[in-house]
C-alpha cells in the first residue's frame, strides 16, 4: 500500500513538473491575475444579475446556499490540508528550487486545493440551478482555467487540483438538493420553481459574451502594458 502510494505521489510530480514549466513571460502575469477572486469580480456580479433576474425573491434564499456552498468547499479543504500536511511544491526543501513560482508559495501544506474545491463547488451548484448545457461547458471551462493556475503558479500539484475538483462537485450538488429540499418543504413563494426554471440560450450565450469580452480585454491590456515595459 505505501509503494502504491508513493507511486502515485511520483507521477504526481512528473505531471506537476510538465505543466509547471510551460510558461513565459506573459502568461505569468496572466495566471497571476486569473487566480485571485477579485479579478472575476464582474463575473460573479453577472451571475448574480442573472439569478435575480430569474428567480425574484427566492434569490435570497439561492444566495445564502452559494454562500454556504463556499464556506463548506473552502473550510473542508483547509481542514483536510491541516490533517493531511502534505507540503506544497513551493515548501518542499526537495523540489522548492526547481519549481517556476510567480506569485506567492502559498501556506505550507497543499492537499487539496481550495481554489479548486471553491470553483468547481459554484461551477457545480450554479450548474444545477441553470440547466443549461451551454452555460454548463462554459462555467466548468473557467473552473478548469482557475484551477490550473494553481499548478501554472507553483503552489500545487495536479491531484491537488483533481481532489478539489471531485470534493467541489459533490459539494455543490448536494447544497443544491438541500436547496431544492428547502423551497419544497419551507418557502411561501412557490413560482418559480427551480427544478423547472433555468436559463435560456440566449442568457447563456449573454454570460459567455461578458466573459470572452472581459478575457478578451484583459489580455490585450497586460500585452500592451508589457510591451510598453510596464510590466
């Protein structure tokens, strides 16, 4: 059993090493800037928008359990960062001066990712609340771009991410079936119902304009600011 598993860890880091050290310049900055919450600020107030515009007063409850779906993904994984303390490549004596670190090394121990377990958890449960399979390729294409950051930055490895992955999917959807659970057992207001309510192709097709648009600027300007030795 322990040879299975420090077999495991090697081709963990064989995968962590080739996808560490694809980089350039340009792409540091940019994974520096997709992995930080802040930076998709318009995004989530573009989800947000929508779940309002969809769902009227029952958004507050929806809120609450995408709070909650947050909270969960991101304190479970700290929890089993702390029981687990498998250190990050970035603080592992061993390898730590052979890994491409851009950003920050992070805290000391790395399984399982947090960033992984909170986007795929939002991807999941928003998901379930859209139903939409446009939206759905899209929002779990930008959980995959977040997470990936992580291992473009240094800070974990890919079964990091896959675990946070695997642990955030299951959280979102079972905060979604509590929630279902709650409208049908504890709230007033009835219409509309979130089993049969969900986004349009065109609402869909809304949502990933903003995003390709907000994408599709950020990069020309770091590109510019680059060129232009700003950066």
């Amino acid at each position: 059993m322990i040879a299975f598993i420090e077999s495991i860890k090697q081709v963990d880091q064989s995968l962590f090493f080739f996808f560490n050290g694809i980089h350039n310049p340009f792409w540091d900055v940019v994974m520096t800037l997709f992995t930080q919450t802040i930076t998709w600020g318009i995004f989530y107030l573009t989800l947000l928008y929508f779940i309002v515009r969809k769902y009227r007063m029952k958004a507050v409850v929806i809120f609450v359990m995408l709070a909650l779906v947050v909270l969960i993904a991101d304190q479970f994984s700290v929890l089993v960062k702390e029981s687990v303390q498998r250190l990050r490549p970035t603080h592992d004596p061993d390898i730590q001066h052979l890994v491409h670190n851009v950003y920050r090394k992070g805290g000391l121990y790395s399984y399982f990712s947090s960033h992984a377990t909170n986007t795929f958890a939002v991807a999941m449960f928003t998901a379930k609340l859209f139903k939409n399979s446009r939206y759905q390729v899209f929002i779990f294409f930008w959980a995959t771009l977040v997470s990936y950051t992580r291992i473009y930055l240094g800070v974990h490895y890919p079964f990091d991410i896959l675990t946070g992955a695997v642990v955030g999917i299951l959280i979102g959807h079972f905060i979604y079936k509590l929630l279902l659970i709650i409208e049908n057992h504890f709230l007033i207001l009835k219409m509309p119902k979130l089993a049969e309510t969900g986004l349009s192709n065109q609402e869909s097709g809304i949502i990933l304009l903003i995003f390709l648009l907000f994408l599709s600027t950020m990069l020309l300007v770091v590109k510019q600011l680059m060129q232009a030795q700003f950066l």
